[in-house]
C-alpha cells in the first residue's frame, strides 16, 4: 500500500544513475591511481573506457539476479550506456565497445561455472589486466594489479547492490 506513495522512477533512470556514479566512484578513482596500481603511464583515455566497459560487465552480472524481466534489464543497462556514452564518445555504439564486453562476460561466465576456482574470477581478472593494462604475470605490479581489478570489480557489484535496495526503498521501480 505505502508503495503507491513512493515516487516513481524508471529503470532507464536507475541505470543512468548508476553509471554516473560509476564514473565519479569507481572509474576516476582507478584512472587517477593508474601509476600506482599499473606501475607506468599509459593513455589514460583508453583506460577508463575499458573500465567502464568491465563496470558495464559487471552491472550486467548484477541485474541478471537483482532485476527481474528482460525488459527491465535492458532498460537499465540502456540507462547505464546512455550515461557512459555521454563521457566516452560513441560508447555504446562502437563496436570495439561490444567485442571488449562480449570477452570480458565470456571470461565472467567461464568463472561462474568453473566449481573448483578459489578466487571470485580466476579467469576474467587476468584477462583485464592484459587487455587493459598490458600486464602479465611477470610484471612486479602484478599482484597490486590483481588487487586493484579484484576490488574494482567486487566493490562494482556491491555498489549496484546497494544502489539498487536504496533506490528500491525510496522509489518505486517502473518499466
């Protein structure tokens, strides 16, 4: 009942929301601390569209179990490349845009049905730091790498979560 009371606010609106603060969040942050995590100067441009990309990916991994409805999903994700287009000229419709994603989920879902891995994503970290990065395992900042893709990508994920049961609280969701 009280649930008619709470503004509205789309999924469109929630995805764009959500990639603003993907941006100011997590993606500058990283940009910012590339020296120290990367350990050289690389073009930072380039950078932070992959990790938006991987942000994307990411987002996507969330709302398959938090959003219910295909339709919902996509107007979120919608949402979410509408913001990430407004920073990264052509964004969502580069298709270096898609490939990236398409190999990022690829390496995620190979994580998700490996029953033996003993990290979060044995497969899909590594491939972010080679193709972002350019690090190999031989790179002495490798392990501070390892970390800050690990924690990028975890603290990505709890952000929608949190995003969404807050917005969720205070809003109600229409398609």
């Amino acid at each position: 009942m009280f649930n008619l009371f709470k503004p509205k606010l789309s999924y469109e609106e929630f995805g764009y929301n959500y990639g603003d603060s993907i941006l100011l969040t997590f993606v500058d942050g990283m940009v910012k601390s590339h020296i120290g995590w990367i350990g050289r100067p690389i073009d930072i441009e380039r950078l932070g569209r992959s990790l938006a990309i991987l942000g994307v990916g990411t987002f996507q991994i969330f709302i398959l179990v938090a959003i219910k409805g295909e339709d919902n999903q996509g107007r979120a994700t919608g949402g979410l490349l509408k913001r990430l287009t407004e920073r990264y000229d052509n964004f969502a419709f580069d298709p270096a845009t898609l490939t990236e994603l398409k190999t990022f989920l690829a390496a995620a879902g190979e994580d998700f049905r490996n029953p033996h891995k003993t990290t979060t994503f044995p497969s899909l970290v590594p491939l972010v730091l080679s193709k972002v990065a350019g690090i190999r395992r031989d790179d002495p900042h490798w392990a501070t790498a390892h970390q800050a893709i690990s924690v990028f990508i975890d603290t990505v994920v709890a952000g929608a979560r949190n995003a969404y049961d807050a917005t969720k609280k205070n809003f109600r969701f229409v398609g």
